[in-house]
C-alpha cells in the first residue's frame, strides 16, 4: 500500500513540474497547464501524508 501512495505522490510531482517545461515548448495549452497542475497538487497534497512521516520508526 505505501509503495503504490508513493507513487501516486511521485505522479503528482510529475504532474506539477512537467506542464510548465511544456508550456515553455509550446507543446501544450496554458489551459491544460493549469488543469494538469491542479490535478497534480491535489494528487500530491493527498497522497503525501500518508506515507511521509516526521517521526522516525526506528528510536
């Protein structure tokens, strides 16, 4: 289960980083940018907390 939330968190990063250097190439619409982005951070901010914690397990 945490191998696949992090994967979907690595996907939501992706989302976030890739639409802006394909805008910048004028291979996409600024508005599928803006949709791909907001998918992405949603993505992310959900699937994050799951698996990324502050403590660690180990002390």
């Amino acid at each position: 289960m945490k191998l696949i939330l992090i994967i979907l968190s690595l996907l939501g990063l992706i989302l976030t980083i890739v639409p802006a250097v394909l805008v910048f190439a004028n291979i996409i619409e600024l508005s599928t940018h803006k949709n791909l982005m907001l998918i992405g951070t949603v993505l992310w901010f959900v699937t994050v907390p799951f698996w990324m914690n502050k403590r660690n397990e180990h002390v």
